[in-house]
C-alpha cells in the first residue's frame, strides 16, 4: 500500500542512495534522508590503512675508531674459494 502511494504521487523526492563500504561495513549513503533505507547486498570491505607512518627502526652510526695496527693477511673469498690479499686494520687494544 505504501508502495503505491510512492509510484502514484510525483512529488515525493527521492534520495539517492549508494553502498558504500564505511568502517570496514557495507553500509547505504544517502544524498537525503531516505523514506525507506535501502538494502546493501552483502560483500567484503578492504581493510582501512593506517594513515600514521611505519616507525623506522633506529639504527645508530657506527663508532669512529682510528685503526692503527694495520697488516696484510690472507682472506679466503667464499664465492671463488680463493685467497686473497687484503689489508686488514684493527682499533688499538683490540682482541687478536
């Protein structure tokens, strides 16, 4: 009966209504208040992206430590498994 009171009288205005996904839901938005809320069928929404940015991992600069015992060894390269020579430099009262 409601039904046909809105197809027979031309004045009611009609609200423009679109499923929309809010909050993670499929909800209806409507341009106006509407006389009867429309029926979203049923579908999965995208999860919302946090706007804040992705905190980047501290990471402190390495120590400036002035080598003064320096030698020449010999370094095995692991890709060729080959040696080869290389100076190699270590801060003062290092471990040997």
């Amino acid at each position: 009966m409601l039904l046909l009171f809105y197809l027979h009288n031309p004045k009611v205005s009609y609200s423009q209504c679109s499923c929309q996904c809010v909050s993670g839901r499929v909800q209806p938005v409507c341009s106006k208040a509407p006389v009867v809320m429309p029926i979203c069928s049923p579908r999965i929404c995208e999860a919302e992206r946090s706007k804040a940015p992705i905190p980047r991992r501290f990471v402190p600069p390495a120590p400036h430590i002035k080598p003064s015992n320096c030698q020449q060894r010999r370094v095995k390269n692991p890709n060729t498994n080959q040696y080869t020579w290389r100076t190699i430099c270590r801060p003062e009262n290092s471990f040997q």
